[in-house]
C-alpha cells in the first residue's frame, strides 16, 4: 500500500476527485476526510495518525487553519502548513505580511466601523471595494462607484451584525481583469488571466468570467517566488492585479480551485500535487 494522504475537506468537489483519481500513480492512498467529522484536540489525535499527511482543502475560512493548527500540534504533515493557511485566511494579515517582506500589495484600509468606512473613503478614490477580511469566491464583495450610495452599502454591513462578517477592506478598484498563479510546491504550474463579463464586474473563475493563458513572463514569476518565500512551499492560488507600477497580490487562496486555469492553460495540475506530495514524503 503506498503512503496513506487525507484530502481534508468540507466536500469533493473537481479537484479533489482529480486527486484521488490520479493517486495510484504516485504511490499514494488518498482518501477524503470530511473536516467536520475530525473532532481534533486529543493528544495523538486518532482521526489523523493513520495518515502520512493531510491535504487541507477546507473552503471555509476558519477550518482550514483551525485543523492545520491542531493536526500539526499531534504531530501530523499538512499540506499547506498552518502558518501558511492562517496568513491567507486573513486578507489583512496575509497583506502585512507581504508588504513588510517587501511584496506589493494593493493600497487599502481595514475597515471595523462606519468611523473608519468614512475616513476610507475620505482618504482613496472612488471608485473602490469593499471586502470582507474573511471570505472568498467574490462574495459579499462591493463595487462602490459613488459617494451618494456609499452610505448604504455600510448599511448591510452593519446589518449582517456579526463582528467577525464586520471586518472589511476599503480598497481602489484596479479594474475587471486579474491574474490567478497556481503554484505547486516552488514552481509555477500555470497561469490565466481572468476578465469580469456581462453585468458581473468581479473577475474570479469561480463565477464563470473569461479565462485565458497567460504567459510565464518574468516579472510574474519574480513575484510569484517572493510570495512562495515568505509563506513557505505549498499549494497556492495567488491572484494579481496588473498596474501601472506592474504586479500587485490581492489574494493567495490556500485551497484554490484549479478547474479553470488548468482548462485554459493545459497545466496537469492534479499531477503535480501528486509529485509535490510524492516528494515531502520520500
């Protein structure tokens, strides 16, 4: 039997039927664990130790680094490690961290009250975005193109009436198009550029916009490689937008869907992960 990999996560989705597919040809057993059904804490931790190591693929963000956290702690692997996976979960934190090792981000301000929503919108021109710090896929992520409106939007916000749905980015809107890396261990598998289309204006492949190939070009790839070294090897989505100074990280997603840029660019992205895996555990 080849070493034992638990793909963590909170259903099986493309990508992870990929990974268990393609296992066998990697000398692996992969098996999907639900992440609600680990009930980690215990010394030894029984629901991990038959592993040889754990995918994290939890699409929440709170799971993910929560379990990586405490399977780390009972002396499991994780793939990503929990440092990684907390820094990304936290789209303000993972921005700190990037900018003080020296990796551009866009401009923004952290958001916790209608006080600082208006000094954010004092301080950045309009049109900006409003995000919330934890959170993916584009949702209850806002266009704010006027002032006369802006009120408003913060209206929701405080009506969701949860502090932790409360803290939220102010940032410049830097366009419909953005750039999705997917890097497996050191290296850069593949790259796509994805553009917003009909009455969308978010540019995310989770909702379906244009996708198409993008060329490994080098400023991409020195980008791309500082990210990696300040978090560390692992599986990443790291999303970029294009400005007028070059490259800036929006995002790195720690359990990215890979669908669609291994459509666009011919990436064996499953492959990959399965050599990456194959390798930390020879």
């Amino acid at each position: 039997m080849g070493r034992r990999v638990a793909v963590v996560a909170d259903r099986i989705a493309w990508e992870e039927r990929q990974l268990i597919q393609r296992a066998d040809a990697y000398g692996l057993t992969v098996d999907w664990v639900n992440d609600e059904s680990l009930c980690l804490g215990e010394p030894g931790a029984p629901a991990v130790r038959d592993y040889d190591a754990l995918l994290i693929r939890s699409r929440s963000y709170t799971r993910g680094g929560l379990v990586a956290s405490l399977a780390e702690a009972a002396g499991a692997r994780t793939v990503n490690t929990a440092r990684a996976i907390h820094a990304c979960e936290n789209k303000a934190a993972l921005r700190t961290v990037l900018r003080t090792a020296g990796v551009p981000v866009p401009d923004f301000r952290l958001v916790l009250s209608r006080k600082d929503f208006e000094q954010a919108l004092a301080e950045l021109e309009l049109p900006v975005v409003l995000k919330p710090v934890f959170g993916g896929m584009g949702k209850r992520v806002t266009l704010i193109r006027h002032s006369d409106t802006a009120q408003s939007v913060y209206d929701y916000v405080e009506d969701l009436g949860h502090a932790f749905e409360q803290a939220c980015l102010v940032e410049p809107y830097l366009g419909g198009t953005s750039v999705r890396c997917l890097v497996v261990g050191r290296e850069l598998v593949g790259a796509a550029e994805f553009a917003s289309g009909g009455t969308d204006w978010r540019n995310n492949a989770a909702l379906g916009n244009d996708t198409r190939a993008l060329a490994h070009d080098p400023d991409l790839v020195k980008i791309v490689d500082a990210v990696v070294a300040e978090l560390g090897p692992g599986i990443y989505g790291v999303d970029l937008f294009r400005t007028a100074d070059g490259y800036v990280v929006n995002e790195v997603n720690h359990a990215p869907g890979f669908r669609a840029v291994a459509s666009a660019t011919g990436a064996d992205v499953p492959s990959a992960i399965g050599r990456h895996v194959q390798e930390l555990l020879a």
